[in-house]
C-alpha cells in the first residue's frame, strides 16, 4: 500500500530541487565521509512547517548523519487527527511517497512489533491524514538516501504505556537502526511563555525523567504534541543532548503567538 505525500507543498515544498535547495542553506556538512552502519541512535525532531522548523530539524540529522547510516528507521509519531486503533498504529507495508522518492517499509521488524504484543496493532487510518511523521521524511531521505522506514502512530500517549512499550522494546534486538521521535513543544502562548515552557519540559528530557515529562506538562499546561514519543526515546537511550531550541518567531517575527521547536540527539 502506498502512503501518498498529502502534505507536500503545504508544511514543506512539493519539488525535489526546492528541498533540497532548503537543506543546502542550513546544512554544514556537504559531504560525509562516514558510509559505517551505527548500531542505535536516537532523535528527537520537530514536525512544523520546514520555514518554522526545518532548520531544528536539519541541525540535528545532518550529525547523526556525519557519525554514519541506519538501515532502518522506526518513528514514532504523534497522533493529531483522533483516527486510529490501538495504543499504537503501525503501518506495516508498502511504501512512502516523498518528493525525493519512496521509502519502503520495514515489513520484518514492522510484524516484530506486532507479533510481540497487543500494543502495537496493524493500522492505517491514524496514519492517512496525520503529517507528524511525513513531514519528516524528506529530510530523512536527503541525508540518508537508502533506508527502510517502521512507521508508528503512539495514540494513546500515558506514562504506564509508555513503559509498557519500553518494555516491549527491551526483548527485541535492534542492529543498525535509527529511533526517531516526533513533536513540537510548547503551542500558542507568546515568545516568553514558550521559552520557559520549553525549558521546563527540556529539563526533564535531558535528565531522563519520563514521569517528570507527564506531570509538568499537565501541571504547567505545556502543550507538546509529542510527550509520548519523546518519553519512549527518553527511556531507550543513556545520553541526550540538545541540539537547537527556537519558537516560530524566528521567521514569522510574531511574539505574540508562537510555537517551540526543539531537536535532540540520543545516544
């Protein structure tokens, strides 16, 4: 089954040259030297429009990208459309449509996730109108070009599933894979606001307190989309490392009613 790019030319440009025109300007690295599978490594990347966001996200991929490849990538995204079954929607075949070519799925491991346990379900409906996890992938494919994709929708985002699904994760082995995990931060207050919203919830992540996560976003009414995929990747790695930070100010100049972006690198 193929899994159509619907966001192309809305959230980022629907041309290859565009893209990658994009890319160009905020990258530092042109060329990579270092072709070495790594066994894991994590990111944590934002999913606006590429004008708020792209360059948080590029930041981040292109130095995974300089420290080698994965042969596949498992995404966790965020579940923004209220379609979907199961705690988590994975879409278990075909391909993904993107401006810079399709990205086949992982069909083994995608049935490892759904043959060891009931969390994980085979599910196309969360994914056919939800852009956090499309967004991504052209950005994907320009630095790593040759790679398998599991994509999975976290609906039902908690701290006991997200335990749940850590434990799933701690009995399956994985070799040459990147874990990416999708969210914005903070939505709608002003610049400040944001800010020290963000700084909050970043606390948090960089000292691994996936409780801490939960609890501050509800108490301090932070509105990050993704706290869920966060928290998986927040369990999976030792080492976190912020990488950039930006509201939607950045470009649009309004203070008034922003967005928070952020990127992080696992390890």
């Amino acid at each position: 089954m193929l899994r159509k790019a619907l966001y192309a030319g809305k959230f980022y440009p629907e041309s290859r040259d565009e893209i990658e025109d994009f890319i160009k300007y905020f990258s530092i690295f042109q060329t990579f030297e270092n072709n070495e599978y790594y066994e894991k490594r994590g990111l944590i990347l934002p999913h606006a429009g590429y004008v708020f966001s792209g360059k948080t996200a590029i930041k981040a991929v292109e130095r995974v990208r300089n420290e080698g490849i994965p042969e596949t990538i498992i995404i966790f995204g965020t579940n923004h459309t209220g379609y979907g079954n199961g705690i988590c929607s994975v879409w278990d075949k075909g391909e993904w449509e993107t401006p810079l070519g399709a990205i086949s799925v992982d069909t083994e491991i995608a049935s490892l996730f759904l043959e060891f346990s009931e969390i994980f379900v085979a599910d196309y409906s969360a994914h056919l109108y939800e852009h956090s996890i499309e967004v991504q992938l052209p950005i994907l494919k320009y630095f790593f070009n040759e790679f398998k994709i599991v994509p999975i929708i976290y609906n039902f985002q908690s701290v006991s599933n997200t335990f749940k699904i850590l434990e799933v994760l701690s009995n399956m082995k994985f070799e040459k894979v990147l874990f990416v995990a999708s969210s914005d931060f903070n939505h709608y207050d002003d610049e400040k606001t944001t800010l020290e919203k963000d700084e909050i919830l970043i606390a948090k992540i960089l000292k691994k307190e996936i409780e801490g996560m939960f609890k501050v976003a509800r108490e301090q009414h932070i509105t990050a989309c993704g706290i869920g995929p966060m928290s998986i990747l927040v369990g999976l790695f030792d080492n976190i490392e912020l990488v950039d930070h930006t509201t939607s100010a950045e470009f649009s100049g309004d203070v008034s009613y922003t967005v928070g972006y952020a990127s992080f690198i696992l390890r």
